[in-house]
C-alpha cells in the first residue's frame, strides 16, 4: 500500500544515539523554559529539529514531537506503575534522562 513520504518518514525507528540527542536538546533551560506555558509550540519543535539537524540527524518539527509526546508517555506510565503500592518497579529506557526533565 502507498504511504506519503511524510507518514513514512514519521514511522522510521529513532536510534538511542538520536533519542539521547533529542532528549538532550529538549531537556535544555532555554527550550524549557519556552515549552512552559507557551500556547503555540510549533516554532520550539522547529528550532529542536534544527538542533537535530546540525548535528547530523535527519527529523523534523513533526518527528520530534511526536518522539517526545511518546517518551512523555512512557515515562508517566512507569511513573505511575511505580506509584502503586506492592507494585514490583518499573522502568523505561531513558527513565534517568527524562526523570532530570519531567
């Protein structure tokens, strides 16, 4: 079946090297403090994607988004998990990384 180029490139796996790059580039003050509370956060994605881009990594805006709405995700559920009582522990890969951020 067809696929737009975008909803393929949307689908690639993301390597370690690349999510620790991003999550790096995320986790910075400055982009931080800009996520906090802004309404529109299209232009910040851009400039992490741009990040990205200059140290050789192929993503955009989209992509990046979508990674870190993902890694978000995973690491409230195990936050969660682990919040329960009698509950053997959890954890997720980047746990430490995204724990210092969120």
């Amino acid at each position: 079946s067809f696929k737009p180029q975008a909803a393929m490139n949307r689908c690639t796996i993301w390597s370690d090297k690349e999510v620790r790059v991003l999550i790096e580039v995320w986790g910075t003050g400055q982009i931080q403090q800009e996520l906090d509370g802004a309404k529109r956060n299209k232009p910040i994605f851009y400039k992490i994607a741009r990040s990205l881009q200059e140290q050789g990594f192929h993503r955009d805006y989209q992509q990046c988004k979508a990674k870190i709405k993902s890694l978000k995700a995973d690491y409230r559920a195990v936050k969660d998990h682990n919040n329960g009582t009698g509950q053997r522990r959890k954890t997720c890969k980047f746990f430490r990384e995204l724990d210092d951020i969120l």
